[in-house]
C-alpha cells in the first residue's frame, strides 16, 4: 500500500517533469511534417526555396503548421526576411458562414523557439523581429491585410479565427483585395462546394495560395508582393473525375468593378511560376490533377452570387494591365498624329 508521503513524492515528480517538458514545436523542419494540408501529403516545389521537399534556406524560410487552442489548421512557408508567407495549403471541407472579428495573431516561435506552440495576439504596439506586425499596416490606405488561406473557406469558428494571423497574410491593394480577388475566391468556393466531393460524398478539396515577392516595402520593412497566385485540385464524384484550376494576377488596383481574374490551367502557373530548369509545382502528389483544364465550364450554372466571369467578354486583370502598357503608348502616338494632320491642314 503507497504511504501518503510517497504519494505526494509521486506527485511533485510529475509536476516537475511537466513543467521541464520541452514544447512542442510548430515551426517545423518540413511542410510535409504538418499532416493533412497537402495532397498526398507532398511538398510543393518551389525553384530555389523548396525542392524535393527540403528547404533550401531553412534559417530564412520557416514551415509553420499553423495551430490555435491547441489544433492545427493549416500549413505555411514563412518568408523571415521579408517578412511575407510564400505560400500556405490548406484542406477546404465546406465553409462557414460569417466573419470573427479581426484580431490578429504572430506566430511565437518565430520570436523564441521555446514559446508556446498556438498562435497569440498581437501586440498592436510591438515590431517583431522575424515577422510582420500590425504596427506596419498602420496608417496605410493602399494596402491592407490580404488572407493566402480565407476565412470564408474555413468551416468552423476556430478555423476562422485562425486564419487571421499576420504569417498568413501579405500587403494587398485594398481594391484588388476586395476585388477582382474577392470575387475569384467566390467563384471557387461555389465551384468546390458543388463538385468536390470525395467518394465518401464528403467536401474535399486541397488548395495552395501564396505570393511572389515585390521590390517595395511596407513600413520599409514587409515586402510588398507583386503577384498573388492560387491553385486547387480535388475529386469529383458527380463528375467522375479529378478537377483543377489555377489564378495569378498582379497586386495593383483594380481600375473597374467588372474586372476578373483569369482562370488557368495548372500548367499555366507552373510555367508562371517556374525559373529556367528548376519547376514548380503545386501538387506533386496529384499525379491526377489536371494540368490543361480548367473549371471555367461550371461557371454558367454558377449562381450570380458566385461572381464567376461571365462567359461573354469581358475585361480580365491581366488584360487591362496589358492594355494600359500596349495600348496607352499606342494613344499617345495616335494624338501627336492627329496633331500633325490638322497642322497641315
């Protein structure tokens, strides 16, 4: 029979094993350590920054298996010098409805690799040393906090708020933001909400954001990025059959209410996306991701409050960016011309 004072020993023991327990740590060595985020449970590839699944610069690029009370989320390859994820994957299973309020939180470990494991609120006051912080959005009017991973495609609260954290977010022109983004987000959403379903008929679609750096900062210390990008592969069982697209367009201000964002194939942002030999790829694990299809053809049975392009023309992001470099000179020559001929005449 234990005596009381052995008990108690048994209990101070365990007491003080627990409080020298090291802390499990959320900033991984691999993204592919954070389980249930990527397809197949395969890294992507990104030229000079993850490649087969290693990390070229681990001391500057830092896999985060983003957790909150105690759960993980979602995964994110951090920048820590500039200060932007590079891109964050993530399972959609059906999103909820709503928006928790805006509470932004940083990512500990990236401070001190012995801090807790969850996410925390941020100090509105601090500057971080390895991240951004809220202090460098403030007073800005271009650019605000622009999600990689939404909320609106996280199913529960929890989920939500989780995806509110500064190592998921980068500066986005505010109307490109709640733009023509806005409105492909949308018109995903729809299309995976209504055609991926696995065989088990459950909601199930693996997506992969992230953002190519620009030369600007933020605060002169967040990069600014030049490109948002997006891709997501999932099952159809309506369908029979994989189903794939893939967005990019430029982090400007959208000049019109009717401008979209193109969509693509796959291959289209792998070919976007890739530098000389080195290729990027999304999903190496989705060997049955479709590289030239898109989901463009659902678009018409879309409800308008999808906000999918319509399918007669109209202007794209890309398109109105080109134009404004092609056809803006070509204006300019055009009115010297007719300067000319009225001289003459």
């Amino acid at each position: 029979m234990m005596t009381p004072l052995k008990t108690w020993c048994l209990l101070s023991l365990s007491v003080l094993l627990l409080s020298i327990a090291p802390t499990i740590s959320e900033v991984l060595q691999s993204l592919t350590q954070c389980h249930g985020f990527l397809l197949g449970e395969r890294s992507p590839e990104v030229p000079d920054i993850l490649e087969h699944g290693q990390i070229q610069r681990p001391n500057r690029y830092k896999a985060i298996c983003q957790t909150y009370n105690g759960d993980r989320r979602f995964v994110t390859l951090y920048d820590t010098t500039n200060k932007i994820p590079v891109l964050s994957g993530y399972k959609f299973t059906g999103g909820g409805t709503g928006r928790p309020a805006e509470i932004w939180k940083i990512e500990p470990q990236l401070e001190d690799p012995k801090s807790d494991k969850n996410m925390k609120d941020c100090n509105i006051h601090a500057v971080y040393n390895n991240q951004a912080s809220d202090s460098d959005y403030k007073d800005v009017i271009k650019y605000n906090k622009g999600h990689l991973f939404p909320s609106s495609y996280a199913s529960a609260d929890n989920d939500k708020i989780s995806t509110f954290t500064l190592t998921n977010s980068v500066p986005q022109v505010v109307s490109f933001n709640s733009g023509s983004w806005a409105k492909m987000e949308t018109c995903v959403k729809c299309v995976l909400e209504q055609h991926c379903r696995n065989n088990n008929n459950l909601l199930e679609a693996y997506l992969l954001t992230g953002a190519q750096p620009g030369t600007e900062k933020l605060n002169n210390r967040v990069i600014i990025p030049s490109v948002l990008w997006s891709g997501f592969c999932c099952y159809s069982n309506t369908q029979r059959k994989w189903l794939a697209s893939a967005f990019w367009a430029n982090n400007v201000e959208d000049k019109s209410p009717d401008v979209y964002v193109a969509t693509r194939t796959l291959q289209q942002l792998y070919d976007k996306l890739s530098t000389g030999s080195k290729t990027f790829s999304a999903f190496p694990g989705g060997q049955n991701c479709p590289l030239q299809e898109t989901v463009a053809r659902f678009y018409p049975e879309m409800d308008q409050n999808c906000h999918c392009q319509p399918q007669a023309p109209r202007q794209t992001k890309e398109a109105e960016e080109e134009e404004k470099e092609e056809g803006g000179g070509g204006g300019v020559i055009d009115s010297i011309l007719d300067w000319f001929l009225k001289l003459f005449n």
